[in-house]
C-alpha cells in the first residue's frame, strides 16, 4: 500500500505525463485534420523570405490574393519590386521590378 510520500509521487508522475501529452499538438492543430493543414500553404512571414531571397529590402505591403500573396517592397536600389508567390507551393510566380 501506498502511502503519503508514495501518493506524492505517483501524482507528480502522472501530473508529469499529462503535460508532456499536452505539449504535443500545439492549439493551432488541435481539431485541424492533417490534410487540411498540409493544404494550408506557405505563411505570409514565409512569403516576406522568399520576396527577400528576389533581391526584395524592404517589405511595403503583403496581401493575399486567391491562390497567391502578393509582395510589395523595394530593393537595394530603391526601385519598386513585387513579387507574386504561389501559396500552396511557395514558387515564385512573378517578378516584376519599376
């Protein structure tokens, strides 16, 4: 039999295992079905990344539009710069510079 100190013990265990359990779906996945999630696509911080690897400095505006985001900005040289960048797959689309 158990007693007060065994109790003790037992109880910080499971208390121990009850959070490790509930570290591993963060609350973002909790009820998101997989497929769903893997059909999310790139984030818009991602889409600023790969709007920056096209030579894009500054980062004006970034929206949204269907199936891909929409990056604004300016490059090194101060020229207008956007790039269009597929959500579901993160290629770039287009470039076009002014």
């Amino acid at each position: 039999m158990i007693g007060r100190p065994g109790s003790a013990i037992v109880l910080i265990a499971a208390l121990g295992m009850g959070g490790a359990l509930a570290q591993q779906t963060s609350p973002t996945q909790q009820g998101t079905p997989p497929a769903a999630q893997q059909q999310a696509g790139i984030s818009a911080e991602q889409a600023m990344q790969i709007a920056r690897d096209e030579g894009m400095v500054t980062v004006e505006e970034i929206d949204r539009e269907g199936s891909y985001w929409e990056v604004e900005g300016r490059d090194a040289q101060g020229r207008e710069i956007e790039v269009k960048i597929d959500i579901a797959s993160g290629r770039v689309l287009k470039v076009e510079r002014d």
